[in-house]
C-alpha cells in the first residue's frame, strides 16, 4: 500500500518495584513490578507513507525535531526486523495529558504508543492478527525506546524481567508480561494514584544517565539482592492482600532509588525540598488517620501518593488542604489502574 495510517493511546505506569541500570540491549539488570495508569497517557498517531524521506515529528500539532533523534535511534533497531520500515517516510503525531520529563513515565508511554501503532503497521504489510504476539512483539519494540515503555503495553499489574522461582512461569527480560488479575488481591485491584507535581518541567538528569551510573557503583550488587528480594515479595504481598507489608516495599523501593541517584559517581538529587515535605507530611496524617496511604518516586522531584479507592475522597481533602502549597502551581493529577493501550479511529 502507498499508505498506513494508525493510532493508538498509551499509559503511563508507576513501578513500585524499581529497575536502575541496565544490560544489553536496554534490559533491566533486575526484576520489576508496575501499575498502568490510566488519565496519564499519550496519543500517538503514525503515518506510513511510500518513499523515502525523513521522519518528521509533531507535538501537539507543531513541529519539533527535539525528540528526532531518539526516534531515529529507535527505528534503526527496530528495522532489522522490520525491512519494509525503510521504503516509508514516516510523520509521527503526539501528545501527552500530562507534562513531559517531569519523572511520570513520559518516555514509557511515549514509546509504548509510537512501537503499538508500528507493530500494528508491521502486522498489516505481513498479514498478522493483533494477538498475544503482535503485544509482545510491541513490547520488545518499545523496550528499544524506553525501557519502562516495555511495561506500558499491558494494563493493570506488569512484570518484567527474569528470576527464576517466583512463579509458575519464569518471565523473560525482552518484553513485559501482565500479572493475571486473579494473582492479585481484590484489596488491591481499584488502587488509585495521585500525582503530586512538585516541579512540572523537565528534570535535571535523564534517567538513561543515570542508568548507566549503576555500572560501577559501589552498592550495585547489595542493591541487586535488595531488589530481587523485594521483587518476590512484592508479588506475595499482593496475592494475600498484606497491605503494610506492601507499603513497606513501595516507600522502600522509592527511597533506594533516589540513594543509588545521590551514592553514584557523578551524584545527583532529582528530590526537591518540597518532595520531602509532602513525604513527611504524609507520614504523619496517615498515623494520625489510620489509614493505608504510601507514597514511592520515580526518577524525579514529584510524589505517586497510592491509595485504596474507597479512601479516595479523604485523599483529596488531605492533599487540597495540606499538599498542594508544596506543588507547584498548586497542581496535581487524580489516576488510578488504567486497562491498558487502546486503539484509535
């Protein structure tokens, strides 16, 4: 055909399992364990057209040659598998709901909807239905983007990454696996997740540098162990509903991330004064409440405050009145557990 023309929208997702570092080909050098949302996603729409020419890229409607050349690194590895890649000119046309590069997982949907409508061209030209494969087959795709990208093909709870013995089926690090529903404790099949925007504007330190730090850091094998243990329990506490003991791991989890950024060689801190401030204003309301309310960071300043649905509007009290005079612009985003990508007319 002279044209393809399909788009699809993405999630974002919040790991509460964290990888930092990787091997190979963008694979992660431990297991781990996410949520997609569900509000936070990006529409991707991608147009094949016979000939050659340069890829061409739109962000919200206006040309913008910033993100090019991560693209055109991310077609180049993927076109050994795809061929038919090189007799198109391809214009890319994108947004998110939500700001870019502020630590939300902006890469991760990002790419996931950019490899989705690619896969989904690539199943065209050779005939293939949309199934199982055609997921895997966006998820290692979009993994060549962003790593996290792998985890946004699925809905609901993702793995990825190797460890033999934590389930009946070892999961493998070229693309993610979805956690069936019924692995997960109905206590946490609504959990919601409000996105405190500390600093809405592009951080400091890309995470891909800061992925390439953990080579030679000191505390990569200690963090390692860490890691795989938490990995496993994480996947247990959420099979028998042990709410504290999954906060344990999350808040962990969190802080461990932002040691191994601060303990490598260079350093760096991606937290803000105010991230600490609504951490710690969290800690204390929720002893107070009694209620289940845990917090974890991705790479950046602004705070994922998970909590249970049927909590949802005291949530809201608690972060109108005493969170959003620590965001920036008073701003923050309501999400929760989305279903995943979805098609687009």
């Amino acid at each position: 055909m002279e044209k393809y023309e399909v788009s699809y929208k993405a999630p974002s997702n919040i790991a509460l399992v964290k990888y930092w570092g990787k091997k190979g080909l963008q694979k992660p050098i431990n297991p781990n364990l996410s949520f997609s949302l569900s509000v936070c996603h990006t529409v991707t729409r991608v147009v094949f057209r016979k000939g050659v020419g340069k890829t061409s890229c739109f962000v919200k409607g206006e040309k913008n040659d910033n993100f090019l050349p991560k693209i055109n690194a991310f077609i180049d590895r993927i076109s050994p598998e795809f061929n038919e890649i090189n007799d198109y000119k391809i214009d890319i046309y994108t947004h998110n709901t939500f700001p870019h590069g502020s630590g939300i997982a902006s890469s991760a949907s990002g790419f996931a909807a950019l490899a989705l409508c690619i896969a989904d061209i690539y199943a065209q030209i050779n005939n293939e239905p949309l199934d199982e494969l055609f997921k895997q087959r966006a998820s290692t795709w979009a993994r060549l983007g962003s790593g996290s990208a792998a985890r946004s093909i699925y809905g609901g709870f993702v793995s990825w990454g190797s460890l033999k013995g934590t389930t009946s089926k070892e999961y493998t690090e070229d693309f993610a696996t979805p956690i069936p529903n019924t692995n997960i404790h109905p206590t946490f099949h609504d959990l919601r997740d409000t996105i405190l925007l500390v600093e809405n504007q592009e951080k400091a330190v890309s995470s891909s540098s800061g992925h390439a730090l953990v080579e030679n850091h000191f505390y990569k094998q200690g963090r390692l162990h860490q890691a795989n243990n938490n990995y496993i329990e994480c996947q247990e506490r959420l099979m028998d509903g042990d709410k504290e003991g999954l906060k344990k791991i999350i808040e962990s989890e969190a802080l461990s991330l932002h040691a191994l950024m601060q303990s490598s060689i260079p350093y760096f801190v991606l937290m803000k004064p105010n991230t600490l401030n609504i951490i710690q204003k969290l800690w204390a309301w929720r002893e107070q409440n009694k209620l289940w309310a845990v917090f974890t960071l991705d790479a950046g300043a602004n705070v994922h405050l998970i909590h249970l649905n049927k909590d949802k509007d005291l949530v809201e009290k608690f972060v109108q009145k005493e969170l959003t005079t620590f965001c920036e612009n008073g701003a923050y985003i309501c999400d929760h557990i989305g279903e995943g990508p979805k098609k687009l007319n």
